[in-house]
C-alpha cells in the first residue's frame, strides 16, 4: 500500500509517511486506496482480542511492515492499559452504547494510537534506512502531549519535544505533562491558544532553515501529531471492533448498519470512523460533535468552513479548536482525490480564513455526516441525564457527544439504528467539572474533585491520576511562540 499527498505530488509507503508525518508541499499523506475488510473478515473478528483486531487492520495499510512483528507491537502497546479489555463497549439504553477509549497510560483516548506509534516510528526508521535520531514534535491541546510523552519516554533514538497552549488546558493536563519523567523528553507552555501552538510547530516542518539546522546535528523530524497516518490508523481498528463486540453479544446481525457519534476537535477520531466506513465497516451515519467552538456544526450545515470567529474557553479544552487540521482528508475524499483543489481550499484558508465547497460536494458530505454541538451547561445537562437515569458518569467531552446524540434521538423518535458514542477520556481526568456535573459541586482543587467524584459515582480511579499527586514538576517553562525552535535547539543541543 502506498500513500499519497491530499495536495498532489508524493506518492511513499506507509513507513515513509509515518517518519516523515507530512507531506513536503504541507499535504496529509492518506491511502492510495482504502483496502477492504469483507463480511467474513468482520466475522473472524468477533472471535479476536482487541490486539489482534487491531494488527488485522493495521497490517492492510502497513504491508512494509513484517505481520507478524505487527501483532506482537499491538500486544505489547495494549497490554499497557487498566483492565482486560483496551476498548470496552458499556450498553448505556437499548440500542445505545458508550465506547470508552480512556483505559491507556494517560485517560485519553489518544493512548489508542500514541502506545502504538513509537514502534511503527522506530520500525518505519529502520525501514527507510534512517540512521539519524528523530526529533518528534507535538502540539498539544493537552492530551496528546501527555499520551506522546508516555508512549516515546526512554525510547532508543529518538527525542521528543512537547508544547502546550498556556490558556488552553485542563489543570489536570498540565500537571501530567509537567510531571513527566523519561531522559528524552521536553515539555514547554507557549503563549496563546492552541491554533497559534500548532501553527507555530507546523512553520517549523515547514521551515527549510529549520530542517537544515537540525539535520546539521544529524537530527531528523517527525510529528505525533494526528496529522500523522500512524496516528490515525490505529484508531480505525476501535470501530471494528465496536461492531464486533455488537455482534458477538447479539445485539445486531453482521451487515447491520449503525451510527457513532463522535466528539471531535481535530477531527482525527471521527475521520478515522470514515475511513472504517470506507473500508466496509457497515456505518450509516457518523455525528460529529463539537463544543462551543461549533465551527464543523456550521461547516455541516452551510459547506463554509469559516475560522473568521471568536474563540471559547470550554470545559472540553480539547475540542477548543478552530483549525481542524485531518478536515483536509475529508475535502480530499469529497473533492473527488482533487489534489489540485485541496490544495486550493488550505492556502484560501491561510489567507482568507474561509473556504467553502460546492452544493455537490455538502451533498456528499451529508450522506453520512451530521454535525451539532454542546454548551457547557448543556452538556452538564446531558451527562447529569444520564447519571441519574443510569449511574454512569462520563467526562465533559463525551458529556459533548452525549447532547449531541440525545438531539438526534430526539429528532428521529421512530429511528432503530444502533447509536454508538464514542468516549474520549476518563471522568476523572477532568473532576473539577464532572463533579459539577454530577453534584453542583464546586472545588477549587482537582484532587479534592477526585476525592468527591469517587464518593459521588464509586468509579474506581485510574492508577495514573491517583498516583500524580506526589510526583515532582519538572517541567515550567513558558515560551513565546516566536521563540519556539530555539527552545528546540536549547533541548537537542
Ligand atoms: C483529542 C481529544 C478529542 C478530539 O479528538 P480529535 O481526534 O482531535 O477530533 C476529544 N476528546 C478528548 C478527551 C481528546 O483528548
């Protein structure tokens, strides 16, 4: 399987565009073609574990890459989760399911991919011959840092280098990333919102001075990003096998169609539910849930994706996000694969700050995708709804979701499609707000909010957040975002 650039030009293997992360001409690299998983592969499926679900689908786009050793990686990365399962399907109503994703290293459902990425990086190396160390660089809205940062820490050859928006993520967020040890890593706050951190490391790949100079000290880039295909890929598999767990418990027929709701900042997470569709996952619909910053509810409606607008503060930090980067495989799919005119939409986007596709194209769009949105109080609302009708808390981004399936329910009473909505973190990586959420309660500490979480739901609580209470910061710099590659150079000298 080869990948190509969404903006033309390149065509590479799967370990090239993991290395490398981004295309030259600033294009995501995406399959050549979506390979197939048939009905009878969705069959054996329901007989596997969740590592070797995921290898089956990992070894379609990675056919460089030995099977075998493959499967064993996926073993390795997922036998670092809490519990037996890595992505357990929780029956919240008939025909309505949470997925959770937070049972990695760090609560998010980042982990999903990030466990996995250092050894398709460290292998992708070997297999394009690079003798160089590599330099990973993450821009953060707090969760990927921490789940980067967990999955490189100590690994051979390679360094990595994360920053953080310094009004932009959780207290919790940031004492993960702050506290983290391992001899390879760098953390750093940037100043501003999370658009200016990403776009201030993604001038950075882009920079030929900046490359030049790193390669000077025989040190080469990459990004964990959810720009990267190693990334994205991983987290295809956890659609498969939510619809198989649906099968082997019965509560559809293989060849049924049903719906995820996904919330999305990114857009990595959900457009990994596409390409599954793609692929053959039989997927009706796809709800993309956003918060305040409902910039893809209004790009789902109207085809105009308009970043000329304010920015909010939200208790879902992780979906404040204006620049949706992986959107660019969407247009890409949508356009036709018109490389020429995705290329297009992404410089009218740097300079006018706008795009908009064609009637046509929306059309295209909206025969699998919807889009809605949560305030904070309305997706307090939605997670206390479910509390009290069935015990479950879930954290304030899946709180996201949750509204915005419930508005569907709503809106298509006699629909009998089974919902699945996707959950992206652990309660009680942000207990502050949960606990409101839950009780009313307001506590201006979040290990006293773990505390009385605990007491409010009997959840257990992860052994990562439990343990962060006594370690020690390392890390509290704060850089302007003009001064990132020296904060670089500082760290790799
Ligand atoms: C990253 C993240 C999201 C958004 O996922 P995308 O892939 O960026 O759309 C949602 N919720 C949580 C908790 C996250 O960490």
């Amino acid at each position: 399987m080869k990948f190509v650039s969404t903006r033309g030009g390149e065509k590479v293997t799967g370990a090239r565009a993991i290395v490398q992360g981004l295309s030259a001409n600033g294009g995501l690299f995406v399959p050549e073609k979506f390979p197939k998983i048939t009905a009878a592969e969705l069959e054996d499926m329901t007989e596997l574990g969740y590592p070797a679900r995921a290898a089956k689908i990992l070894s379609k786009f990675f056919d460089d890459y030995d099977a075998k050793e493959l499967a064993a990686a996926c073993e390795e990365a997922y036998a670092k989760f809490e519990g037996n399962d890595p992505a357990p399907l929780v029956r919240l109503d008939d025909g309505v399911y949470i997925l959770e994703l937070f049972h990695g290293p760090t609560c998010a459902f980042k982990d999903m991919a990030l466990t996995l990425l250092p050894y398709l990086l460290r292998k992708g190396c070997d297999l394009c011959g690079i003798k160089e160390e590599v330099l990973v660089l993450v821009a953060t809205s707090g969760d990927t840092g921490k789940a980067a940062l967990e999955g490189f820490k100590d690994a051979d050859g390679v360094k990595i280098a994360v920053f953080y928006p310094n009004d932009g993520v959780s207290k919790m967020q940031k004492l993960q990333m702050c506290t983290q040890d391992g001899k390879n890593v760098d953390v750093a706050a940037v100043k501003g919102n999370f658009d200016d951190c990403q776009t201030a490391v993604k001038e950075i790949f882009a920079s030929a001075e900046c490359v030049a100079a790193l390669k000077e000290k025989n040190i080469v880039l990459s990004s964990a990003n959810s720009i990267n295909f190693g990334r994205l890929a991983p987290q295809i598999a956890y659609y498969f096998s939510a619809y198989a767990d649906l099968v082997s418990a019965n509560q559809i027929k293989n060849g049924d169609e049903i719906d995820f709701t996904v919330p999305t900042g990114n857009f990595g997470n959900i457009l990994a539910a596409y390409y599954a569709k793609r692929m053959g996952l039989p997927i009706r619909r796809l709800h993309c849930a956003s918060n305040k910053n409902n910039i893809l509810t209004d790009f789902l409606q109207t085809g105009v994706y308009d970043i000329r607008r304010e920015f909010y503060k939200t208790t879902s930090p992780s979906m404040d996000i204006l620049v949706s980067s992986n959107l660019e495989r969407l247009l890409f799919e949508i356009s036709g694969r018109d490389a020429k005119l995705t290329a297009k939409r992404m410089n009218e986007l740097k300079t006018n700050k706008f795009y908009s596709v064609t009637e046509e194209e929306l059309a295209k769009l909206n025969e699998t995708f919807d889009g809605g949105f949560a305030t904070d109080e309305e997706g307090v609302e939605a997670m206390y709804d479910v509390f009290v009708d069935t015990g479950y808390c879930m954290d304030t981004h899946t709180g996201c979701a949750m509204k915005v399936a419930v508005d569907w329910f709503e809106k298509n009473k006699k629909d009998e499609t089974n919902m699945v909505i996707v959950s992206t973190a652990s309660p009680y990586k942000f207990p502050q707000d949960v606990l409101y959420a839950m009780t009313g309660n307001d506590v201006k500490d979040s290990f006293k909010g773990i505390k009385r979480l605990h007491a409010a739901t009997a959840m257990a609580v992860p052994k990562c957040l439990k343990e962060l209470r006594d370690k020690p910061v390392r890390f509290n710099k704060t850089v302007d975002r003009k001064k990132l590659f020296e904060e670089i150079l500082e760290f790799v000298k």
